[in-house]
C-alpha cells in the first residue's frame, strides 16, 4: 500500500470534478465516495439528488474562509493510496477505514477531533482511493501537519499486515526513483513499451558498471544514442550531468533533462565515480576463458562479501550489483531476461544506507569479474550456455551471501530484494542446466516391436502415456515428492509438451535430472520444469539452426505451455540486443 502526496492546489471544485469525472481516458470506473469526515451525514454527488460536485467543493472550503488568521495560498491537501497490481481489491468499508486512519496519522482529522479539517475519499478505481482535504481546522486555525508522509507511510505498513497485501519497506531513502503519472501516460501516448525514465535509468546504470573511467562512461552513454548536458564549474571541473533521449520533449518543445541523481540515488556523478576510485588490472582473456576467470573470482568474493564489516559490506555489494547488470546484457539469448529481472531486483540490494568503504577484496574481485565480461562481451558470442553454467552458479552463490549480510545487518529491505533476485538466478541456472543437457544428450535407441524384427514403433499421442508412470521409470526416488508438489501439473505439461515434440519424455526427464542434483531443491518439480524449458528452447534452437524439421529420432520442436512470467521466445526481433526489459510497476 503506497501513500502517494500530490502537490498542494486552489482549486477544490476542479478537483472533485476530475476525480468524480470519467477521467482522461474514459478510466475512472464508478466514481463514488466511501469515507468523509462527518460520516455518514456528507452525501455523495454521485449518488445523492441533493448534493453537487460544486455544493460538496463549497461545503470543504467553507473553514477556509472563516480562518481567522492568514489564508494559506495553497489550501487543498491531496493524496492518493494505491494498492500493488497483485494485490487483492479491497471493499469500500476496507478502503474507509484506510481513508481515516491516513487522514489521522497525517493530522489533517486526529480520531475524535470534532473540529478537524473537513476532507473526503473518493474511490474510482479497484485498486486506490483519492483522499481530498482542505487545509483549515473547523475552529478557525490551520492544521500542524509535520511528518505527514511517514506516518502515513507507516500506518500502511500495519494495513499490509492486516489485509495481507505486499509487504512494502520503510524508507531507508534507497529506493528507486519512480516514474510519475504523468510520464506513464506520456509513454502510453508515444507508443512506448515504458516511461523514459525508465529507460534512460537502466542505459546510465549499464554504462557506468561497464566503463573503466569517467571519459569511457560518457562514451558508451553517447554510443547508446543518450543525449548528454555536463554541468562545468567555473575552474573547468565537471560537478554533474544530465541525460535526455533523442526526440522526448516537453509541452514547450524543449529537451526533457533528468539529472542522475533524479534517475537513481546511485547515478549522481560524484557516486558513479566511486567506482574508478582505485584502477583495475585485468587481463586480457579469450572469449573461452571468460566465464571461467569470472566465475572464479566470483566465488572467492563471495566467501569474503561483507568480512571487513558495515561499511566494506556495503561497497561490496554495490559492486555485485554492477556484475548483474554486465551479466544480464551479455548472458545466453535463453536466459537473458531471466538475468536482467535478477539485475532489476538486486538493483535495491546494491544500494546499503550509511558510509561505504569504496574497496574492499572482494568489491575488487567483482569489479576485476565485471570489466572481464565488459572487455569480452563483443566476441563472446553470447550462446554459450554451457560455459556460463559454472559462472551463474557462482552468482547464485554470491546473491545467498549478500543475502545473509543484509540479514545480519537488519536490512529488511535489501534481504529481501537479494531473495527475489536470487530465486531469478537459481531458475536462469537451472534452464541453462537443461540446455546442457540438450546439446550432450544422445537418445537411447528405440525398441521394436516384439515379433516385428526391424519395425518402428509408432510414437504414442500426446498425453497418451501416463506421466506418473514416466516419473516412476525416470526419477523413482523422486517420484512420490513430486506427485504431491504444487508445481507436479506444470511439470506434466513440460513432459507432454516433449512427447508431442517425438521424444521419449522418460529419457529426456532423465537427461535433464542426472545434469545436477536434485536433493537440495526447494521443489524438484518446480526444478525439472525449468530444466525442461531449457531442454525445449535449446532443441527448438538446434532445429532453427539446422532447417530441419523435428522428428522422433532427432531433435524436438519447442515447448509447450510455461508457467505465468516466463520470458518470451527465444529468437529475437531485429535490434533484440537493446531490447527494454519488461516494465515494473509499484
């Protein structure tokens, strides 16, 4: 649950107006009213014969001409209260009480103050309310409204927890920076796939974890097609910059300019140099030896994230965050989304409040492992999903480590962010487990028919064969545990999906289980469907290549249905290479 202040206005009628209207796209949706501060006396405009949008205006303005000192220029108080998209909707009886305790937690209305300001919540969406007051106590005096937006922040907290919606952090002031309504809205109007906001957010992040100084960042942010503006002091030293895409203007015309400090807490000038603090050596590689050299250092940063305490910890995990970023852009086709949403999640796990120690050893180790796939990434060729196997089983590693520091720090907000991206990590590792096993795997012979020396037997239909009985003949020590798993029906489908492609589903099961172990998964079943995915998406890739067809004898075809959030095909659009990640919405 998000309390979100709007700027203060003049105009209360206008805004009712707006909120009771149908909105600027035809969006707003039964328009009513569900709480007000004299319940249940105020009648609704859009349900009431005897009240106006104008008379309710008149009735909330009125302390504001009997004020008896000075009329404040901006008297209407606005805020809004959504709810995350997977939220459930709450009912009107819920969202009023939501309305009041804002309202007191803010001290525009105090509980049983019976001369408080006047205010109203009107609901025209499922998922937020808009609450609309005026500035001017009923007795004649204005409202003492101090630390408003966090105690309205922290009485949604506790509504998370009664309601059981997402669960939102307190403000460490780490968080990232948002794309307003407006820009939304702008990008909707252009056709954009997200704000520019967003965009520019995640093109200066990559340049800066890739860039070995400040004059290779303004390059690879030029190459990236990023309108640049430096701000120069009077002695000729750069003290900042702003970024702007080719094209986004204003209603003026004018160039949209977003300083980096507005894109992310983390991209102000002063914190982007923070990375070129001490010069690297890192040797040149082979596109072979890449992975190798990256994953070994990854793994010796790991053991020692966070030895050196507080502050070291907290460069060493900025310093992770910037190895996600370069391994999402540079990872196989097939997993690549799955890493740059690892890249979007640990983006919160990468930024610690307080003092930072700049280099400790393994912020150089991660530093020395991000520049090897930076200096790499043009011949790497980028499909070798086999050799990034080892590398991303070590960022895993990496991520459950500065996990268990941000625990152990009481960084709520930032373990959290380290789980979500590493469960990212754990099903990229395992889709790319199965494509190894695709590219190894040589098919059993197939039998014939008994009494019928020579004949083929006829492949079954799909969905004919019994998939409990392919568990039973592939993981029999498996088998029950995942007949009674959640995700068994999504497994099934993965199974069916390869027996329809003409392969034998208990080979392949088998293939995809003997690649690595399988007695310390969460869910086995959950795991075997991400091996199978990348089983399908390498035959379907193997067949792609080759211009052949798929047959029983030889590769598969793709695979079948996958579960909800699953990245999109694996063969890419023209210009997939800058193709935006997907889109997050707060």
């Amino acid at each position: 649950m998000m309390p979100k202040k709007a700027r203060d206005g003049t105009d209360t009628w206008g805004l009712l107006d707006y909120l009771y209207g149908p909105g600027k796209r035809d969006e707003h949706t039964n328009p009513h009213m569900v709480a007000s501060w004299d319940d249940p006396f105020v009648e609704d405009p859009a349900r009431s014969p005897n009240m106006t949008i104008a008379d309710l205006a008149l009735t909330l303005d009125a302390p504001v001409y009997a004020l008896l000192g000075k009329r404040p220029a901006k008297h209407v108080y606005h805020v809004a209260v959504r709810n995350a998209p997977e939220d459930r909707f709450l009912t009107d009886a819920e969202w009023a009480r939501v309305a009041r305790e804002m309202m007191h937690a803010s001290g525009i209305a105090k509980h049983d103050d019976d001369q408080a300001c006047r205010w109203v919540a009107i609901r025209h969406a499922d998922d937020h309310i808009h609450i609309v007051a005026t500035k001017a106590r009923q007795d004649g005096r204005q409202p003492r409204l101090r630390q408003d937006i966090p105690n309205m922040h922290a009485a949604a907290r506790s509504f998370e927890i009664e309601f059981g919606l997402r669960r939102l952090k307190h403000g460490d002031k780490t968080a990232r920076k948002w794309p307003k309504t407006g820009e939304q809205e702008k990008a909707t109007r252009r056709g954009l796939s997200e704000p520019v906001r967003e965009t520019l957010q995640r093109t200066v992040r990559q340049a800066a974890a890739a860039a070995a100084n400040e004059d290779d960042f303004f390059t690879r942010l030029t190459a990236a097609g990023v309108r640049i503006h430096k701000r120069v002091a009077p002695d000729g030293n750069i003290t900042g910059y702003s970024v702007a895409m080719p094209g986004d203007r204003d209603g003026g015309q004018h160039a949209v300019w977003f300083p980096g400090a507005r894109l992310a807490s983390d991209l102000s000038l002063p914190r982007v140099r923070e990375r070129w603090t001490t010069p690297l050596s890192v040797p040149r590689v082979t596109p072979a030896e890449m992975w190798q050299e990256a994953e070994r250092r990854v793994r010796a940063a790991a053991d020692q994230l966070g030895a050196g305490g507080l502050s070291q910890g907290a460069g060493d995990v900025a310093a992770l965050g910037d190895l996600i970023v370069i391994a999402a852009v540079i990872s196989p086709r097939m997993v690549r989304d799955r890493l740059k949403d690892a890249a979007y999640e640990f983006e919160r796990a990468s930024r610690v409040p307080g003092d930072r120690t700049l280099e400790g050893q393994a912020r150089s180790l991660y530093r020395e492992s991000t520049q090897l796939l930076a200096q790499s990434a043009a011949s790497a060729g980028r499909n070798d999903t086999v050799a990034a196997l080892g590398f991303l089983l070590a960022l895993v590693t990496a991520i459950e480590a500065s996990r268990k520091w941000h625990q152990a720090q009481e960084h709520r907000a930032q373990a959290e962010a380290s789980g979500r991206a590493g469960r990212l990590l754990r099903e990229a590792v395992e889709v790319t487990a199965g494509a190894s096993a695709a590219r190894a795997h040589r098919p059993r012979p197939k039998r014939t028919a008994a009494g019928s020396p020579g004949a083929r037997r006829t492949p079954v239909v799909s969905g004919e064969r019994p998939m409990a009985g392919v568990l039973q003949e592939a993981v029999p020590g498996h088998a029950r545990e995942i007949l009674g798993d959640p995700a068994w029906p999504a497994l099934r489908r993965q199974l069916a999906a390869v027996e329809k492609a003409g392969e034998d589903p208990a080979d392949v099961l088998a293939a995809v289980a003997a690649q690595r172990e399988l007695t310390s998964a969460d869910s086995v079943a959950e795991v075997l469907t991400w091996r199978l995915d990348g089983w399908s998406r390498q035959r379907g890739e193997t067949t792609t290549a080759t211009g052949k067809s798929p047959s029983p004898t030889s590769t598969g075809g793709t695979s079948g249905p996958r579960r909800t959030g699953a990245p999109g095909p694996t063969r890419r659009p023209p210009g997939g290479e800058q193709r935006k990640g997907p889109r997050r919405t707060r």
